[in-house]
C-alpha cells in the first residue's frame, strides 16, 4: 500500500518516510545501482523539516519553549522554512537570519510562512557582526523568551538523522547499500545517517561532498582550518566557512569538491533524464558521484544511495533561469537553454 492515503492531523505527521527512486539514465554510464533519498517530498520540500521537528519538540520536553516563545535561527533557507512551518503549527513567532547568497525564491517563501527575515551579507567572516550567525546571536539576546536552535552547533542536528534517515535507508535498501554520498552543509545528515549505517555495517562508505570556497574537505583530511581556502562560491547549503560541531567527522570516509557550475548543470540534467525537479545542491551532489566514479570509488556490485536534500522550486531565480545561468557565465557555446519557450 502506497503512504500518505490516509487523514493526518497536520502538516508534521507527513514529515520523514520519504521514497527512494532508483536512477536510470543520468549514472547509467557509471558501474553500480544508485537510488536517490527524495527529501523533496517532506512537506517543507528538504530534509531539514526532520531537524526543525526533532529539535523543537526536544526544546519543548525541556521547557524551553513555552506558548508565545519565538523561534530564531541562522539559516540558507530550508531550515528557515520548515522551522517556520513547524512553528505556524505549534504556535510561535519564527525569527531568520538569512545569507544573501539564498535565493530570493527562499527568501519570499520564509515570508510567506510567517518568519520576520534579516537577510545578512553571505561573504564576510563567520565572526563578522554582519554575518547571520551573529545577528542570529544577537537577536536571541535581545529578544525575551527564545530559543536559538543553532542547527550548526547543536547535537540534536545529528540525533535526528540517527533517528529517521539513517533506519529508512537502511530498512528501504534492505540492508544492502555499500555506498551514501550526501552533501555536507552544518553535517548533520551526512553524520546523523552515516553514524546509523555504519553501526548497522562498518564497511559501508559514507562519502561527503563539499564546495570548492570551503573549509571542511581539508580539514577532514589534515584537521587544519585553512582560511586560504575560502572564498565566495554560489551553491547554497553546502560547505562552510567554519568548523560546525553538528559535523562528525569520524563518520565520513571522504570528501570531494564541485564546482559552482558543474553542479548548477547538474542539476539541470536530473530534471531532464530523471523527470526529478532536484534543488541545487542535489546537483552538487550528483556531480560528485560522477566524480567519485571517475576516481573508482564504485564497482558493478556499488548500491549507491544519494540524499537529495531539497526542492527545485526553491531555485527558480537561479539554475533553473536561464538569464541568472547566463549572468553567472555557466552558459557558452556549448551550454545553451536545452528548453525554450516560443510566444505565439
């Protein structure tokens, strides 16, 4: 019996359980089977609606929040969102320091769900006063009767992949994935879930996949923070500029690096063989697993599971416009539309 055919009390009781798809023509070229974690079909559209539930309903079994408490978080967007969802629900006001490098899709839809929104520059120093980690710290401290969930540097990040993601996969694939690649944003699906497979089978590979302007692929490998390293890139929810405690390193195997470009066409071409609308970083991430097997990380026998974190509607002022594609220079002689509309 399919899911969701039944009457639920709310939007949150369709949280988690979401499916996974076998990939047929975009790693066809590839050796192994990949399936992907469709986190799209949350009713926030991202994985990261399982972090906003779990670590309110945490704060409220500790007494955190209590009726009229406000909500504040730093975010790229999707945790915005589906902590502002969940707080609609449950009945408190949601404050959002946003990076400017979110689109401005995100942006309307945070406002639309009810949030007050700071959007904050996306390139300066996490230390900067600007910077949306600090003015998410700052609001906190201004603001009575909040909580700051703090999703970077919060454990809860991790525990609610322990808890959901990682049993799906491992019940959905029957036990019999060899390989996850997810992207590495604050790391709590990639560490929450590679924590739960690996404990199920160590041999299991967990493999990450950062941004080229960020820190944590030479920091995983050396565990030296290298600020040489970074600089501005586009694709939102991945990598950082600092080290998140809601990381596990431990559990990632490795890591691999994409380009801003390669994954915004990426991204493009999901949609295009797989009829699966895929947010940028879902791009990203199918990039690196072409990568990853460019390198020979995969054999025939590879059960690849990729986690698609987000929704392509979240992005259509930015990969899936053709004027932003062509303002950022992704397009050449080469790279032109591959749809066009024709005004009759």
């Amino acid at each position: 019996m399919k899911r969701h055919l039944g009457i639920y009390q709310n939007t949150l009781d369709l949280i988690g359980e979401t499916p996974m798809i076998k990939l047929n023509k975009i790693t066809s070229k590839l050796d192994g089977e990949f399936f992907v974690k469709l986190e799209g079909y949350n009713p926030g559209h991202s994985t990261k609606d399982r972090i906003a539930l779990h670590m309110i309903e945490a704060a409220e079994k500790q007494g955190i929040l209590k009726p009229g408490s406000t909500v504040i978080e730093t975010t790229s967007g999707n945790t915005g969102f589906s902590l502002a969802m969940v707080s609609i629900i449950k009945g408190y006001k949601c404050l959002l320091a946003v990076t400017s490098k979110s689109s401005p899709d995100k942006i309307d839809m945070l406002k639309a769900m009810g949030a007050k929104v700071y959007v904050c520059p996306g390139h300066v120093s996490a230390d900067d006063p600007r910077s949306y980690y600090q003015v998410a710290k700052r609001l906190h401290a201004e603001t009575a009767n909040s909580v700051y969930i703090n999703q970077y540097f919060n454990e809860l990040n991790i525990d609610a992949h322990y808890a959901s993601t990682g049993p799906e996969i491992w019940k959905q694939t029957k036990g019999e994935i060899t390989h996850l690649v997810a992207a590495s944003g604050t790391g709590g699906t990639i560490s929450g879930t590679g924590r739960y497979l690996k404990e199920q089978n160590p041999n299991i590979k967990i493999l990450g996949v950062d941004a080229f302007g960020s820190i944590l692929k030479k920091f995983h490998e050396t565990g030296e923070f290298d600020s040489k390293e970074i600089y501005p890139y586009r694709i939102e929810g991945l990598g950082k500029n600092l080290i998140p405690t809601a990381t596990d390193f431990d559990a990632i195997d490795k890591f691999e690096k994409v380009t801003d470009e390669a994954s915004a066409h990426k991204a493009r071409e999901i949609a295009l063989t797989e009829g699966i609308f895929a947010g940028y970083t879902s791009g990203a991430v199918v990039q690196a697993v072409v990568q990853y097997a460019a390198a020979g990380e995969f054999d025939k026998d590879s059960k690849v599971v990729i986690i698609f974190p987000d929704h392509g509607s979240r992005y259509m002022s930015k990969v899936y416009s053709d004027a932003w594609m062509k303002e950022q220079g992704f397009f050449d002689a080469e790279k032109q539309e591959q749809a066009s509309i024709e005004y009759i």
